[in-house]
C-alpha cells in the first residue's frame, strides 16, 4: 500500500468519525449516516490494499 494511499484512506476514516459525531450531536440523521457511509467505504478500501500488499510479498 503506498504511504499516500494510507494516508488518504486514514483521513476518509477520521472525516467520517467526524461526520457521524456532529449528526449525532446535531441530531441530523443523514450527516450520521454518511459519516458511517465513509468510514465503511475507508475500511473497504484500506482492506483491499492489504490483500494487493499481501500478493506483492
């Protein structure tokens, strides 16, 4: 996985904690639920690169 990749999926993660936090406190149930929506995405994608990173080795 290239550092940057890391870097990016990492930041897709933490802005959806983030995102989910403020619906919650705000009690905007769509902002929660995309926050969850990027989070998921980020985990997908960061798992894919380890199986990627797993065939290079």
């Amino acid at each position: 996985m290239a550092f940057d990749d890391k870097v990016d999926n990492k930041a897709e993660e933490y802005g959806g904690k983030a995102k989910e936090q403020v619906g919650k406190a705000t009690d905007d149930e769509q902002l929660e639920a995309e926050g969850r929506a990027d989070q998921t995405s980020s985990k997908l994608k960061q798992a894919g690169e380890k199986i990627k990173d797993a065939f290079k080795h």
